[in-house]
C-alpha cells in the first residue's frame, strides 16, 4: 500500500528558531529547561565547545555589570553634543566639505610654477661667463737649503687655441679618454633632453656605451665651466649650458673648447699650457704618445702630476692607446710603437726630487700653518742638494743596467737629527701625506717668504729620538716601495732594506728586484756608497776658504780665515766672541741693553758655527740651519749694515713691518 503523501499547510507560517514555539492560550507554558554545562556532562567534549558554553553563561553577567558605565557614556556624550564648540565643529566640517578643492589644487600647482620659474631665472642670470678670463697665477717655487729651486708649483693656465693649431692625435686622443662616441649621431630631442637632465641629477657622469655626444660636453661645462658647481641651480645651469652647447656648437668647437679648458693635473689647465710646461713643445706637434700621456692626465681623478706620477701616468696612457685602437684613430701597431715611445719620453721638469713627491708634501705642509698666504711664494727647506746628487749616484752605480731591465726599483732617504729630510731618491712610488710624510715635510720647511718678505721662519728645529728618526725611515722607505695604481707586481719580487746611521744622518735604503742577489747585496752597497760620501761632506776638517785676502793681511794671519766653531759668548746683537776671537755678524749694525740680553739667551748652549765673509773679523755665523745675521734681523735685535744682502734686508723690512725688538713704537 502506498503511502500518501505529506501535503504542507499552506496557512501556517515557519516558526522562529530563535524564539519558543507559541502554546495555546490558556494552556500553561511550558517549563524551560535547565541550562546544563556541557563539560559536566560530557568530561571528554572539546575545549572549543566548552569555550563557548562558558561565554554564553558568563556574557549577561558582564553586560549587566558594564550597562551602568554604558549610561555614564551616553550622557557625556550628550552634554558634549549639545555644547556650543560642537556646533562650531559641525558647521566647519559642513563648509570644508563645500570648499572648492580643485581651486586649491590649481592654486597650488600655480605656485609650484611660479617658484620653478623664479628658480630658472635665478640660475639663468647666475650663469658663468664662457669666455672668463684665465685666473690668476700664484706660483710657489719650492728650494733647496742653498736657494736653488728644485720645483715649482701652482696654478697655470695657457693661451686658448684655434683648432688648426692642435695636433690631430692630441684630438683623437682626448675624445678616446672621455668619450669615444663622441662623434655618433645625437638628436637634440625630448629624450635626448630628458638624458641630458637625467645625467646632471647624478654625482658622476656614466660611462659605457650610448648614442649621442652630450657626455663629453656634459663634463666640460660641469668640470671646467661651472667648477664643480652643484645644488640645484647649479645642476639647471649645467642643463641649460649643455642644451644651448648641443645646439648651437659643432662638434669641433666643443672639442676645441674641452681642449683648452681641460685639466691637465691639478694645477695645469689648456692644452697650451699642458704641452709647454710638462713636454717642453707646442700642441700643434704632439705625437701619438705625447697626446696619449696628456689625456691620460685628464682623466679622472685628475690628481697626477706628471712631474711627480711618470709612471702611473704612463699607464693611464697605455689605456688611451687602447681606446685610441677602439675608436679606429690608430691601428693595433701603431698604438704599439706609441707604447714604446712612452717609455723615454722626456719631462722637462721632472727630477728625482719631484718624483719622490717632496715638494708638495712641503707645500701642504707650508698650507697647514699659513693658509692662503703660502700662494705666490718661496719656501725654503732642508734638502742638502750635495747629498742629493750622492744618493741619486749611488743609486745609478749600484743598481746595473740588468736589474733596472728586470723592473729593480730603489730608494734613498737621508734625515738630519731633527727628523727633516737632507736626500730623498726614489725610482718607485712617490711620497704621501700619511702621518710620516707629514711629519718629515714639516720638520724640513725651513722658511716661507712672499715679495722678499719672510713670513715664517723657523727658529730652532728640536732635536729628535734616534729612535723616531729611523721609525719616520722605514716609513718613507715602505711609501716608495708602493706601486702605482693599476701596476702589476712581478713575480717572486724580493725587498732588501737597510738602515743606519752615518755620522749625525739617518739612511735608509730600500731595493725590490726579481733578483735574489740584487735585493740583498744591493741595499747595502748603495748604503755604504752614499754613507762614505756623506759622512765625508759633513764631518771633513775645516778647511781654509777662498776668500781673497786683503792687501794688508799677514801669513800668519792665516788662522783667522778658518772656521771658527763652539759655544759663543754676545758682546752684542752683532759680535760674538768664539774661542777668543771677536767675530762680527755680516750685514748687521748691532744694538746692546734688552735685544743683547735676549740675543745671549737665544745662543744660550748652542754651538756656533762661523765661515769668513771676506773682510777682517766679518763672518756669517750660523746655529744648526739658523743664519744668524738674518735671525737678528728677523727678530729686530738689530740693523741692516750698508752692503747686506737682499735677503737681510728683507728680513730688517719684515721686522718694522711687524713692529719687533727695536721697532717698537
């Protein structure tokens, strides 16, 4: 039989889970049943389930208990809406919904252009002139202790030059060291413009291939033109300047101009001046190799100095030769035999003293105490030129034609007592300013004039540890032994150092061959060839000089004409008395009371040495480095004679100008 089926009452509407079924009236409720905690029933049931039995008992509880801070809350927050601020609040909110942002914004981006335009017009009418006059020249020229001058420094600056009067390879050659796609195709379009800007906002302008020259005229206007000028006015002049270049220069002008506004080292700038001062010719004939060497010398950091950095210059110009082979300027052989010349090629002014790297290190040391007042002037400084020519001697006898060919270096380094430097010869790595070179300069700078003037004369050089000076030794010996950058040491090199002392002078000797046998035997005959020579100069019997002797003079007079040494006793500012005799100080008119007191202070234990100066009794005395007569004068202790030099005249003339001793108002 089959069921019926269950029809659904169409009447009767779907009960709410959530609240109880209705019961019929009059019909009693039904009876709730207990809530029972599930856990008790069930030990085993899952924390979850437990968890939420226990939040459903506890949740009323908790809500009766917070329904009075509930209140509380609302009617604060009544009285607060009803306050006056509030309705302040809201009106304000209401009229910054109504306000007109688009105006703002419009507003905003007109400012944004307004400043952008005031910031052009700023560096539009702040922009360099390209046809500046050259700077200034300051030179510095850098002796010996006998006035001789061993290097100049400062800045030179040469004549501009037509292009017709620069050698092709010189213009080959700059374009293979800054830009060898200096002559692809450049359009002057958006994008190009946008490189162009995109190039002035980064600290260093990229390298590697890219269509277009702008890279080479960015560097000129940005290094030469605008002198490192950055901020950013100075990197929207850099656009404009490069734009208006692009645009109304060709190609030949730019070079041209990059040419004669290059820096050729730190102090050289033009073509000109580069080709006169450093190869001794002008630029109209430079080789292969002459071209190559000088634009290796403007690549960045622009910090060699050919007279002192021959040779890392030398390899920064076999990479020009190499570009040179890329850009099709020369072949693969003739770059080769301009590789070869590189080798002898001849600098004018470079010596062994340049290139030890002594002369500027006195020239930073003279900045550090004068500052700006050290351009245009002369520094005196302790390098004996005799000891010189011994350690460059010993050198070139000891060290063969061989060894020299399997790449031996050497060097030389001669201290006085005091720590300051009487022969520095090197065939390797120049000085540094490390804390030793620093050291060594300053204890070597003897006296700073400007205009015939000294401004800085250095009284008395302290006596130091022997210890110390061998230290400061080995330090200059390791400076030399260095190899320039990007150089490659041989194979199996092998240093040979030697270090003593000679009578008062410290020499180190340093030697690295491929040669076992040259680095120890050549060390130490190089040290006793230039100690036998040296301790000869300085330690030989006082001889009688050559002086002429006046009519009058008797034979046994004779002894009169030696040199007088030892502790000397001050009649006054211009004569002393040594073992007896009285001597008076050439060129000086000398004064007693207070300046002779101070004078016989100063000599005070201090030995004297005096040579004759060719008239009875006239010597030139010395202590230590100090001449004396010049001291007194310095000093205003006394006057100039009739007959001084202009040396002691100047030194009287720099004594009035700063009011010393007798000069006093």
């Amino acid at each position: 039989m089959l069921a019926e089926p269950s029809t659904t009452n169409p009447d009767r509407d779907w009960l709410d889970l959530g609240t109880p079924a209705p019961h019929p009236a009059g019909a009693a409720a039904p009876e709730m049943p207990r809530r029972i905690d599930p856990s008790v029933i069930n030990p085993g049931l899952k924390p979850g389930l437990a968890a939420r039995a226990l939040a459903a008992r506890w949740q009323p509880i908790v809500a009766a208990r917070l329904a009075p801070l509930r209140q509380a809350a609302e009617r604060v927050g009544d009285r607060v809406a009803a306050h006056p601020l509030a309705d302040r609040a809201r009106g304000g909110w209401r009229r910054l919904g109504a306000f007109p942002w688009g105006l703002v914004a419009l507003g905003a981006g007109a400012g944004l252009v307004c400043a952008f335009a005031a910031l052009l017009a700023v560096a539009f009418a702040t922009l360099p002139r390209l046809d500046d006059p050259a700077p200034a020249a300051f030179p510095i020229q850098v002796q010996a202790d006998d006035g001789q001058v061993l290097a100049t420094r400062g800045p030179v600056r040469g004549t501009a030059l037509a292009s017709g009067a620069i050698a092709a390879p010189m213009r080959h050659a700059i374009v293979a060291a800054q830009d060898p796609w200096f002559h692809d195709d450049y359009r002057l379009d958006a994008r190009g413009i946008a490189d162009i800007v995109r190039f002035a906002f980064r600290e260093r302008i990229p390298t590697g291939p890219r269509a277009g020259a702008p890279r080479l005229t960015q560097r000129l206007v940005r290094h030469q033109i605008l002198g490192e000028r950055r901020g950013l006015v100075g990197k929207l002049q850099e656009v404009m300047l490069v734009v208006w270049l692009q645009a109304r220069a060709t190609p030949g002008e730019i070079l041209t101009r990059a040419l004669n506004t290059a820096a050729f080292g730190p102090d050289i700038t033009g073509i000109d001046a580069a080709s006169h001062r450093i190869l001794g010719k002008p630029a109209s004939g430079l080789t292969n190799a002459e071209a190559a060497f000088l634009a290796g010398l403007t690549l960045r950091p622009a910090d060699l100095r050919p007279d002192r950095d021959a040779e890392a210059a030398r390899l920064r110009a076999r990479q020009v030769l190499d570009a040179m082979v890329m850009t099709g300027a020369l072949s693969r052989a003739e770059a080769d035999g301009a590789a070869r010349a590189l080798a002898g090629l001849s600098l004018p002014e470079a010596n062994a003293v340049t290139r030890s790297g002594f002369p500027d290190l006195t020239v930073v040391a003279a900045r550090d105490r004068l500052g700006d007042a050290v351009r245009e002037a002369t520094l005196r400084t302790s390098l004996d030129r005799t000891l010189q020519g011994f350690a460059e001697g010993a050198i070139e006898r000891r060290l063969d034609a061989a060894a020299k060919g399997r790449g031996a270096r050497a060097g030389v380094v001669a201290l006085a007592s005091d720590g300051s430097a009487l022969a520095l010869a090197t065939t390797g790595g120049p000085l540094t300013a490390d804390p030793a070179g620093r050291a060594v300069a300053e204890a070597s700078l003897r006296r700073v004039s400007r205009n015939g003037r000294p401004v800085y004369d250095r009284m008395q050089a302290a006596t130091l540890d022997p210890a110390t000076v061998r230290a400061r030794a080995f330090a200059l010996l390791a400076t030399f032994a260095r190899l320039p950058e990007g150089a490659e040491s041989p194979t199996a090199t092998r240093d040979g150092i030697a270090v003593g002392t000679a009578g008062d002078v410290t020499v180190g000797v340093w030697v690295a061959s491929e040669d076992e046998g040259t680095a120890g035997s050549a060390p130490e005959a190089i040290w006793q060839d230039f100690a036998a020579k040296a301790r000869e100069a300085r330690e030989a019997p006082a001889r009688e000089t050559a002086a002429p002797r006046a009519a009058w003079q008797a034979p046994e007079d004779k002894a009169r004409t030696q040199v007088l040494r030892g502790a000397a006793r001050v009649i006054d500012t211009g004569r002393l008395k040594i073992d007896g005799q009285t001597v008076r100080l050439f060129g000086v008119e000398g004064q007693g009371g207070r300046v002779a007191r101070e004078f016989r202070q100063y000599l005070r234990k201090r030995e004297v040495t005096c040579e004759p100066a060719g008239e009875a009794e006239v010597y030139r005395c010395r202590t230590g480095a100090q001449d004396l007569s010049e001291v007194v004068l310095f000093n205003g202790a006394g006057k100039a004679a009739p007959g001084a030099t202009p040396e002691l005249i100047a030194a009287e003339a720099n004594a009035r100008e700063r009011q010393a001793g007798l000069w006093q108002n």
